[in-house]
C-alpha cells in the first residue's frame, strides 16, 4: 500500500534551492526532485489524506481549498525565479 504521495507545485530547474523555503501543503517541507534535466517542487503528503474520493468529498469544504490554495500559491510566488511550469491545480503522484 502506498503511504506517501508527491504533491507537485510544478516543474522547476534542478538547481532550484529550498533551504529557506517555507512550509508546502499541510506543513510539509518543499523540495526539489530531480530527473534528467528537469525537476519538480513537491511536497510529500499523506496518501490517504490525498485518496481521490476524500479529496473529491473535500472540495466542498471552502476553508480546506482554501488553506491549500494559499499554501499552494505561497510556493509558486516564492519559486517564480526558477520556475519553469506552475501547476494552477495539484498535481498528485505516489511517493
């Protein structure tokens, strides 16, 4: 069973730092995962918080979208140098 999954802000340049970063989705860190020349910012989240059907049944609670779109938005705002491609909604993969 999978435990853990990658919430993806976007795609970025490997070199992207994120030593001061502030906290992601649900207080997790933000880091950079590099693949062949290109990278994702990511946050690694619960993947039963993040089950499609929970998720789906969540997005009726404004103040849970809400707290994750501004976390989400905190991130592409502090990314925007080195960002390549913003995600405008998550993108979500096993860990």
């Amino acid at each position: 069973m999978i435990e853990r999954l990658c919430y993806v802000y976007g795609v970025v340049r490997p070199a992207l730092e994120t030593s001061t970063a502030p906290q992601g989705i649900d207080g997790g860190d933000v880091s950079v995962i590099a693949g062949d020349g290109v990278a994702a910012l990511a946050t690694s989240v619960s993947a039963e918080d993040y089950a499609p059907d929970r998720v789906e049944a969540l997005t009726a609670d404004v103040e849970w979208v809400s707290e994750r779109a501004t976390a989400h938005d905190r991130i592409i705002r502090l990314s925007k140098m080195g960002l390549q491609h913003a995600r405008r909604l998550p993108t979500i993969f096993p860990a």
